[in-house]
C-alpha cells in the first residue's frame, strides 16, 4: 500500500504543479503502462514549448513529481523519476545549453517545486486519495478538484482576515 501511495503522491504532484503552472489537466493515472508506473497529461504539452518561461515550468512539472515525495517521505529517491530526470534535463539543456549541468539544474527544480507544492499539499493529497481510491481521474475530475480546493482556500483565507480585523 505504502508504494501504491508514493505512486499517487508522485503522479499528484506533477498534476498539481501542472495547475500551477497554468496547464490544463487532460487526466492522471496510478495504472502502469508503457514502462511507467503512472502518468499525468495536461496541454499545452512542454515538447511545444520554446521560451524561457515556459521551458521553466515545464521543468518544474517533470521534477514535481520526486519533489512531491521529497515532501512527503523521508526517503525518497530519483529511482522512479529517471524519465522525470531527462525530460527535466532536456528543458534545462534548452534553456542553458551545456554550461549548467543538468543535474545541478534538476536539484534546483526540486526545491522550487517542493516550496510551491508544500503551499497546496492539501490539493496534493486530495488528489493522491482520489487516485487511490479510482486509479484514474478524468481532466475533467482534476479541474474540479483543483477549482474547488482552490475557492475553499480563497473563502478560508478571507475568513482569517475578517476575523483579524
């Protein structure tokens, strides 16, 4: 069960932070296929993108996933990120050419995500239940999910500000 979860917990991290970034979740999977144990699609999709703005958050969605895990389990490793690791380093080489070395671009992406995705951890492991639960989620399903997750925390926040006046 605990690998189930790391799964779901990896896979919501890339969906979260795809959000984030303003993509638009096409679905997510914790069902194994095609030599992966899961995936998360949104669009646009990063093979398209060609600026530095958007190769960098392209970056940041192929690492959220070993981010997400970073967050939460001690010990966390690259060894279910290796297509992660070359997507990510494939954006950096794009972004930098050879003069930055992947690796230390990758360790840079990690923290940012992990920082940006400590922010929703609820959303992180709402959707991480869900896929638990479903084994796959629609776009559809994460849009709604992200949405409202993302009004109660407005609604929250506001409350708090009411109240500290």
């Amino acid at each position: 069960m605990l690998e189930l979860r790391r799964i779901a917990i990896h896979e919501a991290g890339h969906t979260v932070m795809a959000y984030l970034q303003g993509k638009k979740s096409d679905g997510v999977s914790i069902v194994s296929g095609n030599g992966a144990l899961g995936w998360s699609r949104y669009t646009p999709i990063c093979t398209e993108c060609s600026d530095i703005e958007e190769l960098q958050k392209c970056a940041l969605i192929a690492m959220a996933g070993f981010a997400a895990e970073k967050v939460a389990f001690t010990d966390a490793d690259l060894c279910g990120a290796t297509n992660d690791l070359s997507e990510a380093a494939s954006y950096s080489n794009r972004m930098f050419g050879t003069a930055v070395s992947p690796a230390t671009k990758n360790d840079e992406w990690t923290k940012v995500g992990q920082e940006l995705l400590r922010d929703s951890w609820d959303l992180v492991e709402l959707i991480a239940d869900q896929l638990i639960e479903y084994r796959e989620l629609t776009g559809e399903r994460v849009e709604s999910l992200c949405v409202s997750r993302t009004k109660t925390n407005r609604l929250a926040q506001s409350a708090q500000i009411c109240e500290s006046r």
